[in-house]
C-alpha cells in the first residue's frame, strides 16, 4: 500500500498549492471537503459530489457513531464502500459535535460522556475510543480527539481546555497506532490567544502528526477575529505538512484562509444554504425564494457550468424551491458544491501562476457588485 504525503508544489505570499497523496488518490490544495455527516452530501449522489471537483470528503465520528454505528458500517465493508464513495474521506474526531449537539455532556481527563441528541441513550468518547471508531469507519485522514470550548471564553478555560486537548493528542497518536496509508492529524487549540496557540503547536510537533489542523475557530468569534488568529497561526504549525482549518466557511472566509497559508477547509454551509434556498454565486449571495426570480428567464450564473445553471431558469428555481420540491434542494445544492470548487480551482491556478493577489482582488470586486440586476 502506497503511503500517505504531501508535496508542496508552489507559493505565492503566505497562499500554498500541492498535493496530499494517499492510496485511495490525490487531494488537490488548497482543497475544499464537502460535509458528508451521515454518510451522505445531503441531496447529492456520490458522482455528483465527485463532478463538482471534490477530491475528498468528510465524515462525522458522533454521528455515524450513534447511528448506524461504526461497528456497523465495518461490518458492511467500511464507510467508502457503505456511502459509495472510493477517494478519500476525513473523519473528525466527534468533540465538536459533543460540545454542540449532545445533552448533559460530562468531560473527565478520562474523555466525555454524553447523552445522544437522537434518544438520549448514553454513550462515552475518549481519544481511544475515536481512534477505535475512525478506525472501523475506515477514513482515511484521521482526527485527534479534542475538546473545543465556544468563545468567547475566559483566558484559564482556553488555556486549560488546550492543555486537556494536548494530552488527549498525546493519547490519539499512541492509540492509532501504525497504519500504513492513514493519517492522524493533530489539532492546535489556544482560542485567539497568540502565546497559548503557539504552546499548543509546539506541544503537537513534539507529538508529531502527518498533517496539522486549526481547530477551535468559526465558534462564533466573528471574521475579523478569525483571520487575526490565522496572521500567525497556520506559521506556528510546520510547513512541510498540510494545514488544515476545520468548519470554515463562506467563500470569502475561505480566500481569506487560503491567503494566510491553509491548505485544507470543510463547512456544511454549501449544503445546508442549498436547501435553504440561498445560493452562493460569483456576485456574492442569491436568496432564490425572493419574488424577483418568479418571472426571470436567466441562469442563477451565466458562466457557471453546472446542471443549476445550464439547464435552469431562475424561475423555474424559484418555483421548486416555493412548491418544496425535491430537486430543488438537489439543484441548489450541486451549484453551490461547483461554485465552491470553482474558488478552489481559481486559486490553485493562480498560486502556481504566481498571480494570487490579482485573483484576490478579481474575486472581491466581482462580489461586490451584487447580484444582476432584476428584469
């Protein structure tokens, strides 16, 4: 089995561009993973997801653990067999979905005890036991077990809660254990505090991890406080590994990130705004239920390939998504995943090509112009 790397290819400023190789194929970066939390990128098939661009997915430890559970789904023959997907997938670790979604958590230096948000049956995680789950799901990138408080919060609870986590990595690595062509990534807590980031990362490297996650932003901390954090960050974690900032984000979240040297990025926003009805597009943001589009003959996107756009009227999206149609969930969803994948074409190429900045500002000046004017 050929093994997991990264090969650095080109930079412009702080921005990367390479590939992570693992056995089940490539993984272009700066790379956006499509949310697939329940073993499915809801309202998409799996080549959908694939024809967007996507190279690598996303899978949830707290859910899949809960339901249909991991043994399950090894069983089954893994979770790539299982959703029907062959290329990579990342799993997280579940401590997020723990602080977010579960009932009378408890947490120990031992690990959390929950109650499931689904029938409030009671179950435990500890860094051992999602290394166990990841393991039976069978993803290729694997995620330390951590804890990740909501900011704000005070200095001692950041400070302590990243120093929990740090012992937690310690015992995720010594849990995964060898396994040739999977990666553990390790993830740098600290909140926005500068000193306690940069502790956190040293602590890490001493552990040593194939690749190297942001974690404990996108909690609520605002953009502006976000990517003050990701000025110094990304450069406290080794360059030579990729770098990956968990939950982010809207597009120009994502630029931002990408500029500040992340190279890996995952969100649920494409999706879930797909079945909300919003759209994402390169003149910034279409809310399709708006009666503007009832009449409107015109593509969400004139220069967007995707089904949405090619074959689609903005009236006719405008009426799936009224009449609570199916497709329209289907469609919206699709466009949104291209439009991302879209953004992260448009930076590789301009990294190798040594044109980052110009593309910035392309980008910002197109969605600054707002949507098309009505008919």
């Amino acid at each position: 089995m050929s093994s997991f790397s990264f090969d650095l290819q080109a930079t412009d400023g702080r921005a990367r561009t390479g590939v992570i190789s693992t056995p089940r194929g490539e993984i272009r970066t700066p790379a956006f993973m499509p949310v697939g939390t329940a073993a499915t990128v809801k309202a998409m098939m799996p080549d959908s997801v694939r024809a967007t661009g996507a190279d690598v997915l996303l899978g949830n430890t707290y859910h899949l653990m809960l339901r249909p559970t991991a043994e399950r789904i090894d069983r089954l023959g893994g979770l790539h067999r299982f959703m029907n997907w062959d290329r990579p997938i990342l799993t997280d670790s579940g401590g997020f979905q723990v602080m977010s979604l579960a009932g009378l958590r408890k947490l120990t230096e031992e690990g959390v005890t929950f109650k499931s948000h689904i029938d409030g049956s009671k179950h435990a995680l500890t860094p051992e036991r999602s290394m166990e789950i990841q393991r039976l799901l069978g993803s290729d990138i694997v995620m330390c077990f951590d804890e990740c408080p909501a900011l704000p919060a005070d200095r001692d609870r950041i400070a302590e809660s990243m120093r929990l986590s740090m012992r937690w990595a310690r015992r995720s690595r010594d849990a995964f254990g060898d396994r040739p062509g999977h990666a553990l990534f390790g993830i740098q807590q600290g909140g926005l505090e500068q000193d306690l980031r940069e502790e956190s990362a040293e602590a890490l490297k001493e552990i040593g991890f194939e690749g190297y996650a942001v974690g404990g932003l996108a909690v609520g901390e605002g953009q502006e406080a976000m990517f003050s954090c990701l000025d110094y960050a990304p450069e406290q974690l080794p360059g030579d590994k990729p770098r990956y900032l968990m939950g982010v984000g809207k597009p120009d979240d994502i630029v931002g990130a990408v500029a500040r040297g992340i190279d890996m990025m995952d969100c649920v926003l494409p999706s879930r705004s797909g079945r909300t009805g919003q759209v994402f597009t390169r003149r910034g943001v279409v809310n399709i239920k708006n009666a503007r589009h009832s009449d409107d003959p015109r593509p969400l996107d004139e220069y967007c390939t995707c089904p949405a756009c090619s074959n689609y009227s903005r009236a006719y999206l405008h009426h799936v998504f009224r009449a609570q149609e199916m497709i329209s969930g289907m469609l919206l969803t699709w466009h949104n995943l291209h439009y991302y994948q879209e953004i992260m074409q448009g930076m590789r190429d301009a990294i190798a090509a040594d044109t980052f900045d110009t593309w910035q500002k392309v980008f910002h000046a197109t969605r600054a112009q707002g949507d098309i004017d009505p008919l």
